[in-house]
C-alpha cells in the first residue's frame, strides 16, 4: 500500500497542474484524464477560449466560408419577400452587410448560449440517473465536450477552399452529415434540419458528454450514454421546432 501510494498522489498532483492548454489537446484522444482532473467544475476558462477561438476563426474563414452565406441569404431573402412583400432590395442588403460584418460575434455568442445550454440539459437529465456532478461539473463537461467544433471548422473551412463555389449551396454542403446530400431547395426544412443532427461532429461531441458524465457523474457507461442521447435529442429540437413553425 504504501509503496503505491506515492505514484498515486504525483499523478493526482500531475493532473491538477496540467495547463489548459494540456486540456484541450488531451479531449481528443483522451477525455476520460481532462474530465477526471477537472472534477471540481473549472467551466469557465474552457468557455472563454472556445468561444474566442470561435469567433476569431468565424472572422478568418469569411472570405472562404461567403458562397455559402449568399446562398443562405438569398434562400431566407426570397422567403421573407414571399411573407413580406413591402420589403425592399436596399433594406434586405443593409440586413446582409449587418449581419457578414457581425457574423463572427454571433457565432461566439451563440456557441456560448450552446455551451451552457447543453451543460444545464445534461445536468437536469443527469438527475434521472443519480449522476453526482453539480451544475458547474456538468457546465465543465459541456465546455470542454464542445473542442471538436474548432477542429470542425477547420474542416469545413479546407472544404470549402477546394469545393467550387457553385457547390457551396448551403451550410451543410461542407457538413459531415445527412443533409449534405439533400437539397436545400427541394426538401423540407424539417427533414433537413432532422438529418443535420446525424453528423459527425455532433455525434463527436455527444460521445464526450458521456464520457464526461460516466467520469463526473459516476454512472454506468450505459446509463450516461442514454443520457447523452437525450441530450442530443433535446439539443435538436430548437432547430426541428423553427422548421416546423417556418
């Protein structure tokens, strides 16, 4: 016992001086070590940094990412002519520059609504299995489980510099998801809003909040994996119900 006790405490002691950046390098291939040594709930700092990185990649990736939002914009313009007909082409281009100049701020925004959203989903589901993490635990878990989404936008991004841009039709034509082989025009919006949550990246990001919980919240695999699919559900319904109400 006691030959064995000290290894344990350096490595005990190694995991809390591990530095941020440590942490996200080690969610990608080992998440289990990042959830274990961050127990205490440290949600905070993850956060940040993922939404900066978030934001200052939004702004890196416009130029290559514009075929793509004058598509979607031209799509969602035609559709608020058709429920609006007093708008005009001058008011519908100061709306565009509006929003491709604050983009970037958006999407920070709106990846952090989505961090603490899904961290509190998780936390309330997690109840229904006795999971033992508090509310900053579970927060911490959605944080860092969000890490694959740089790497995604790296992929869309290098996608998108080799794709002609005729190609680029819509946001999910750079997806890797089901609705990368729907078309945006033809299909209906629920069906496409119900294929985009089978992607890769979501999945990605829906494995480590199992992890997360199975480490945090000490329940079994399976029952933090039923947990995690109920949070992906609950995650899709935003998109499916404006769908629906479009």
């Amino acid at each position: 016992m006691g030959i064995n006790s000290e290894p344990v405490n350096d490595a005990k002691l190694s995991q809390e001086q591990a530095s941020l950046w440590e942490d996200f390098v080690d969610i990608l291939y080992n998440p289990s070590a990042v959830f274990a040594r961050r127990t205490k709930g440290e949600w905070g700092k993850p956060l940040l940094f993922i939404a900066i990185a978030g934001v200052v990649l939004a702004f890196l990736t416009k130029n290559a990412m514009q075929p793509i939002m004058d598509a979607e914009f031209a799509r969602r313009s035609a559709e608020m002519m058709r429920r609006n007909p007093n708008l005009t082409a001058e008011q519908l281009a100061s709306g565009k520059n509006f929003f491709e100049t604050m983009g970037p701020i958006f999407f920070g925004v709106i990846l952090t609504v989505s961090i603490l959203g899904t961290g509190l989903v998780l936390w309330l589901v997690g109840k229904l299995f006795d999971a033992k993490e508090a509310v900053a635990a579970a927060l911490m878990i959605a944080a860092y489980s969000e890490v694959p989404r740089i790497v995604q936008i790296v992929v869309q991004t290098a996608q998108a510099l080799f794709m002609s841009p005729e190609s680029l039709n819509s946001a999910n034509s750079i997806a890797l998801n089901l609705a990368r082989f729907m078309d945006p025009d033809r299909a209906s919006p629920f069906a496409i809003a119900l294929a985009s949550r089978v992607d890769v990246f979501t999945i990605w990001v829906t494995v480590l909040l199992a992890i997360g919980l199975h480490v945090v919240g000490k329940v079994t695999k399976q029952q933090a994996g039923i947990a995690a699919a109920i949070t992906w559900l609950i995650g899709g319904l935003p998109a499916v119900l404006g769908a629906l109400l479009g």
